[in-house]
C-alpha cells in the first residue's frame, strides 16, 4: 500500500446532543482520535453503531480498527454481576464493538482497543473485569497522567521501548486475561496498563489509557503501519 491506510473508529450514540439551533441524537467521537488518526498517517472512518451481523462487512473495507474510549462494559457479557460502581448499561455498543473485535480478529485485520476498547478485546476473548479500581480517575471529566512501564520484547515495547507518562482515566481495569492476551505494559501500582496477542495471532494490542489527549503519536504510528502492510 502506497497511501493512507483507512483506520475505523468505533463511535457511539447520545441523545440530547446540540448544535447552533438543534438538539438531537448524534454518533459521536471525541476529536483527538480521527486527529490521531491523521497525525501518525491514516484516513479516520467513523463506525457509529450497527447491527452485530454488518460488522464483517465494514472490517473488510479497512485496513485497521481502533475500538474507542467511552462507557464501562456490561458486567454479564463477561459472567459477573454488577458492582453499584459500573456504570450504565451501553447494550447497543457493546453488541456492535464485540462484532467488531471479533470480525477484525478472524480477518487479521490489525487492531488497536484504547481504554474501554481494550476491555472490550479483553471481554471478547473470554477476559474479566475489575469493576473499580482508585488512583485512575481521581477528578470527573479531568484526564490525569502516570507512567507506564513495558514488558521488554512486546509489540507494545517494539513502538515505545521506555516508561512513559500517559493520559489516563480509567475506574475500571483487566482482572483475568482473554484468551492468548499477554499483559505488555503496567502502571506502577500493578493494574495492566496494555495487552496483545501475540504476532502469529496479526496486529493486536490494547491500551488502557488515552493516547488520543496527548502528543505521543507512537502507538497510532504502529497500527498505521501494520495497517499498510
């Protein structure tokens, strides 16, 4: 591949959603990510949600997947009940990311799950969850940053070898691992911070926190590479 690689982004839906005269429901998508997108050499798609069984159809028209931020996955889908903590159900969402995970999967289409979304990889493969975790999110709608360190001789270390300082805000995190997953990044008081599968498996990683507020373009370059070839 000679040009830009199309790189889909999972979206969601809000009601209630306003601008210049007009409230309505909308798909929407935080700005950093098809910003990011653009920045490491990609062509952002928005995938607002659809039906589970249109998810193949719309992985084999990219070239890459990221599976975006946003609320906390339904404790059922991976066997537990819910903590008072989790927040509100997203069925459609879950439904359609899950797809989109498992589409991208079976077809090696490379594929990048950023906070929520590499929960939802995690849940896809079989994973749990912790339901609450402290020291993430300390301030609502405010994202913090702490460090994250890499497993030597992952995908994730081969794109950013040091510790780095990350956006984050998270409350929820990776209990029991899916599936192949192997953790390739922590943060320091031991919560897994990335995940991947291993290269036999294609392109494949997680990360917990927000590359999208930063300016660290490194783990978007990644994908934008796999993506190309």
């Amino acid at each position: 591949m000679t040009g830009r690689p199309l790189i889909g982004v999972s979206t969601y839906l809000e009601s209630g959603a306003r601008w210049g005269l007009w409230e309505l429901e909308a798909a929407l998508l935080p700005a950093g990510y098809p910003r990011l997108v653009q920045q490491a050499g990609g062509l952002a798609a928005m995938l607002p949600p659809d039906a589970p069984e249109h998810a193949a159809a719309a992985v084999a028209r990219l070239d890459g997947l990221v599976i975006a931020g946003g609320p906390d996955v339904e404790p059922t889908r991976y066997g537990a009940e819910r903590d008072a903590r989790t927040g509100p159900a997203a069925q459609a969402r879950d439904t359609w990311e899950l797809a989109l995970v498992e589409a991208a999967l079976a077809s090696r289409v490379p594929l990048l799950g950023i906070c929520r979304g590499m929960q939802v990889l995690n849940v896809a493969l079989g994973g749990t969850l912790i339901q609450h975790i402290d020291g993430h999110a300390e301030t609502p709608g405010v994202f913090g940053r702490h460090p994250v360190k890499p497993v030597p001789g992952t995908l994730y270390a081969d794109a950013v070898p040091e510790e780095t300082s990350v956006p984050t805000f998270h409350h929820q995190a990776v209990d029991r691992l899916g599936e192949g997953l192997v953790p390739s990044a922590y943060a320091a008081d031991g919560t897994v911070e990335a995940v991947e599968l291993p290269p036999a498996s294609g392109w494949v990683l997680g990360v917990q926190w927000h590359p999208e507020m930063g300016e660290d373009l490194r783990v978007m370059r990644a994908l934008v590479t796999a993506a190309k070839s």
